[in-house]
C-alpha cells in the first residue's frame, strides 16, 4: 500500500511534540537535571559517549546473540516434538510449567556460579528470557496443524513423520515460530540489560548504565544509555520483520503489500 | 470382468463410550475400470468413512479393499484424493501445490514443472502458476486439488463432496468440468455426495446407503445418454427414484433413533 507523502511523515509531528514537551518541561518546569534531564542534553551525551557506547552496544548484542541462538536451537526441536505428538507434550509440559513461571533474573546467581563472569553468564539468562516464548508460540503451530493438510499429504505419500513433519507441519509452523522469536527476542532484549546491570557482566550496555552512570548520578548519561536500548530494540524488530515476515510470508493474507 | 476397485465384506466400527458402534456393515461393492461411480446416503452413513478406506486414511475392522489385484494397506499416492474442505498448502504456489506429490516422489525439478503444467492445463487454470491460494476463489481451489490429485497418475480418483463448499453455480460449472477431465484422463473415479442432483449429473452408477449402520441398500446404473441434461424428463424420473430411496432410508433413521 502506498500512502500519500503527506500520511507517510505524519508520525513524526506527535513524535517531535512529545520531545519538545520533554526539552521544555526539563528545562523549565521541573529544572533539575537530577530528576530530568533535557533531551538536547541527552543528544549531546550520545555524542560525547559515542566510542564507549559502540563497544557497549557490541557487548550486549554479543550477549544477545549467545542467549537468542541457544533459545532457538534448544527450543525448536522440543516443539517439534510436543507439538507433533501428544504424548511427548503430555511427559514434558509440566516440567516446562514448573520453570516458565521462574523470572529470568532469579536465574543470576546460577548464571554467575556456573558461568562466572563471561559472557556466557549473561547469555544464558537471555537464554532463559528467550527460551519459552520460543518454544510455546512454536509448539502451538506444530500442535494446531490441520488434519485435512495431514491426509493430504499422506494421500500424496508423505508416509512417515519426517516427511510430513518436513513438509506440511514445518512450512505451516513457520509464521508460528517467527512469532515466537520475535517475542523472545523482545524478552531476551530485557533480559539483556537486567542481568548486565545485577552484574552478571563487567561491561555491555546495562552494566555501564547501572553500574557507572547510576552510582555517579550522571542521569543525563543514563538517560542517553536508556535511548539507546530502546532504538537497539527497534532496530532489531524492524530487521527481523523485513528479512524474515515480510520475505517469508507472501502467501500469508494481510502481510502481503 | 476385470474388476478396478473391489471391497469385500468390509465393515467398520468405532468405539466410543457407550461402546462399539457400527459405522459400515457388510459392504460389497465392485468398480470397473474408468467407471464414475458416485455414493450417496444420508449424512452419517458412512460414506466418507467408506471413502477414506479406500484412501488408506482409516483401517476397516473387517473385510478387505482391493485395488488393480493389491489390498490397500494404507495411504499412497496411487489412490489420488480430493477433500471437502479446501486442502491446499496455503504456503505454496498453485504449481508447487499440483508439484507437491511428485517432489515427494522424488521427481526431478524440470519434468515436475512440465507435468504439473498439463494438470493445470487441464483443469483451466493456466496463468495462475504463480498465484497462492489464498488469491483463489473456492472453486479455483478445488480445481487445484484435483490437479494435484491427478499428477502423480494416480490408479483411481476419490473425492469426498468436493463440491460442497462452492456455489450452486459454479459447482454446475465445476461438475461439467470433472466430466470432461474424467473422459480425457480415463479414471475411474469413486464420488462421494449428498446431492441426488449431483449423482444423477455425473454417475455411471449410483450406490444409495442406509443410514446408520451404513449399508449398501441398492446400486442402480444411469443410463442416460451423455452430454446429460439436468431438467430431462430421464433425469428427473432418476432422481425421483433416488429421493424415493433416501427418504425411506432417513425415516427408517429416524425410527431407530
């Protein structure tokens, strides 16, 4: 769909008006830079912290990639597997149960003890963020494949599991498992920046943010560590909706163009 | 004779909770070669059970299905299959959807793509290759089922009220179609459908089944000359005869319910 140019900028006007409503508000109102500081000053900050904040972002994005990988890697075969057989999901579900609930973060002290401080330690807390919103939303595309997809692919000789897991409940899955992925990877995101702030790590975006900043009551930096997560984040979403949903989902109704 | 298709003695039950229940009693039917035979009864009789029998889809708790002198032990791609509900993978294209049992096969790519070709030919659909099937109309759609039914040459074509889902007009269009395709490729096709009116367009024979516990009460040739008229006197007296049949039947259902 294309938009005529006038909609297509239109985000932007509420956009500058909120950060305008913050420059002021900082700078007139509440006048502390403690409480708030102003978004020029911010900007500034991102500019003055530039080299140490693209060695940071890299730390993290490491700690990102670990923990997402292993989510993936772990979590896909075990939803093939409960979603494609009842009695698989009947053995394992209640133990997956019994951890979802656990949050990320209380897996920390674990993380240090066995990892100490690399980072595999914080991966493995991105792990555990990413793992579970992973597995579910993908389980449950392989679990509600239709019966009438099924037979047809029997009748067309798709005979053992493999084949049918392979090509009928795979290919259906998949916007299922991108969901998933793209939740976990919005979780794991978080997760990020917790456990480099509870010090599972010595550096990386979270830990210079609560670590350094904080304890110098440097706000404006903070501030500015605080942007940078957010565009990370969106950045991260915006690519993977671009080379994966809108790539692999042409022939699912409302994605295409 | 040289029989395509014989079932002998079959009966099927199903357990449930109040105990076994029968579904099909005693059925013997035989089929000749490129003969259309169509099955009819009221709904709950069996006959798409019947059906999928003689797919490979469901195991008969008695009797036996013999096809081209081999009893049919499970699905396989000699016996083509054409569901009610709309069956196609909606991630493939209308070519892969009619490729999809040779790729199985192990068909090479290029003479794949010349045999899918001529199926998609012949059910007039040339120029929607590329389309997926959510771009289809319903029966589009199952003008694509019956292509990929039939590319992998199957011995005997089976379909369950395929035309159940389309408008009455198209389904008229859709049946003249099947005609046509049936006298080009030469199959014998085994035609499940609740509309008397269908059976009579289309059958060489007629199977009326008794409702529950499904049984073959008669099999009545059509002779009516081809190209059939709808509103013939024949036809009309044909189908008077078939709505005679059922109608016993159904009180006969209600009866015992």
């Amino acid at each position: 769909m294309k938009l005529p140019t006038k909609e297509k900028w239109l985000w932007l006007v509420p956009l500058i008006a909120v950060l305008l409503l913050w420059e002021f508000t900082a700078g007139y109102v509440i006048k502390n830079p403690l409480m708030l500081p102003r978004f020029s000053a911010v900007i500034f900050s991102i500019y003055a912290l530039r080299n140490v904040l693209i060695a940071d972002t890299l730390i993290s994005l490491l700690h990102f990639g670990i923990g997402l990988a292993l989510a993936f890697a772990a979590a896909l075969p075990l939803a093939i597997g409960m979603g494609w057989s009842r009695n698989i999901f009947k053995a394992i579900d209640p133990i997956i149960e019994i951890l979802r609930p656990i949050p990320p973060l209380a897996w920390i002290p674990i993380a240090m003890i066995w990892f100490h401080l690399t980072h595999y330690a914080a991966g493995f807390i991105i792990f555990i963020g990413a793992f579970f919103p992973i597995l579910i939303d993908s389980y449950t595309g392989f679990r509600d494949v239709p019966k009438v997809l099924v037979e047809t692919g029997k009748v067309l000789g798709c005979i053992s599991d493999k084949k049918q897991i392979k090509y009928i409940a795979f290919p259906y899955a998949l916007p299922s498992i991108a969901t998933g992925t793209r939740v976990g990877m919005g979780v794991g995101w978080m997760c990020v920046v917790a456990a480099e702030m509870f010090g599972v790590s010595d550096s990386g975006l979270g830990y210079r943010l609560f670590q350094k900043f904080y304890f110098l009551h440097q706000m404006d930096y903070v501030v500015a560590y605080m942007l940078v997560l957010g565009l990370v984040a969106l950045c991260l979403d915006r690519l993977f909706r671009h080379f994966v949903e809108d790539k692999l989902f042409k022939w699912k109704k409302g994605i295409v163009k | 004779m040289n029989h395509k298709l014989e079932i002998r003695n079959l009966t099927k039950t199903f357990s449930t909770e109040e105990g076994e229940m029968g579904a099909l009693e005693d059925i013997n039917i035989e089929v000749t070669p490129a003969e259309f035979l169509c099955i009819i009864g009221p709904s709950g009789c069996g006959k798409t059970t019947l059906l999928r029998m003689v797919a490979g889809l469901d195991h008969p708790s008695s009797g036996e299905i013999i096809l081209d002198g081999k009893e049919v032990k499970g699905p396989s791609p000699d016996r083509g299959m054409v569901f009610q509900e709309f069956s196609l993978f909606p991630w493939r294209t209308v070519l892969k959807n009619v490729e999809f049992g040779l790729e199985i096969k192990g068909v090479g790519g290029k003479a794949r793509g010349e045999i899918a070709e001529k199926y998609i030919e012949l059910v007039g659909l040339q120029g929607f290759e590329n389309h997926y099937p959510y771009e289809l109309s319903g029966g589009m759609k199952q003008r694509v089922a019956i292509a990929r039914a039939l590319a992998t040459e199957p011995a005997i074509l089976l379909m369950d009220e395929p035309f159940g889902s389309v408008d009455a007009q198209t389904r008229n269009v859709l049946q003249e179609e099947l005609l046509e395709i049936w006298k080009r490729t030469k199959k014998t096709i085994l035609f499940v459908t609740h509309s008397v009116d269908e059976a009579v367009y289309l059958a060489d024979r007629v199977a009326v089944m008794s409702a529950r516990p499904g049984c073959l009460v008669k099999c009545l040739a059509v002779n009516i000359p081809r190209p059939r008229k709808r509103t013939s006197l024949e036809a009309n007296e044909f189908r008077e005869k078939l709505l005679m049949l059922l109608s016993l039947e159904r009180s006969k259902a209600c009866i015992s319910v």
